[in-house]
C-alpha cells in the first residue's frame, strides 16, 4: 500500500512504544534518539570527512589570502571570492558544531576543547 496516508512518518511523534495496527506493542526510537543515529551516520561517513577536509583547506585560503594582501596589516581583502570562503568556513564549522552536539549531547557541553571551538566560531 503506498498512499500518503499509510506511510510512516520518518521522525516519530512521540514516545518509545507505538500501538501497530494489529493491536500488538512494536518498539519505535524516540525523537532524540532518531536525531542522534542520523548524526553518527552523517559524522562518521566518507562525504562528511571530505566536507571538513575542504573547510580546513578553505580556512587555510582564507589565512593564506590575509597574510598576502597589499593593504596592510589590520585590512581584510575586499574581493567578493574572499567573502565567499569567509562564509563557507563559518557555516561549516556551525554546521560541525550542531552535528557533534547531536552526537554527543551530554558530554558535548563539559568538554574544554568543545567549548574552545564554540568560541573560536564566534570570534570568525
């Protein structure tokens, strides 16, 4: 059966334990625990690792472009590409920052190197 109103939701509403449609009890993984699976697959993959690969190599553009300028000291570049890659790397690191948060809610906030990378994502 594939109509609309059949199919499953992906995320489910609410609760650990569902009730099918032959009265029997079947286990379903709770919101945060859909959340979490899906961020440890996204974390751990092949394309994520080559995502964070490219932000790095964006971030080190980025120092490398600074430091060559003829403006001087203190000036950032104003090319329109320069600006480019400042928002790739910042939205990248958010976008690590909300991935390793999903994956490890309880021990993300008491950990010193956690809240260094929140901090030197304000600070870009």
């Amino acid at each position: 059966h594939s109509c609309p109103a059949c199919m499953k939701p992906m995320l489910p509403s609410s609760g650990r334990r569902t009730r099918t449609s032959v009265g029997i009890d079947a286990h379903a993984v709770s919101r945060d625990e859909y959340v979490q699976t899906l961020a440890k697959r996204v974390l751990y993959s092949r394309a994520y690792t080559c995502f964070y690969m490219s932000v790095i190599a964006a971030g080190f553009v980025e120092v490398a472009w600074i430091l060559l300028q003829q403006g001087g000291i203190g000036t950032l570049p104003k090319e329109t590409m320069f600006t480019v890659v400042e928002t790739y790397v910042t939205l990248g690191l958010v976008f690590e920052i909300c991935i390793r948060a999903s994956v490890q809610w309880r021990r993300f906030f008491q950990s010193v190197r956690t809240l260094f990378h929140i901090r030197s994502t304000e600070c870009v």
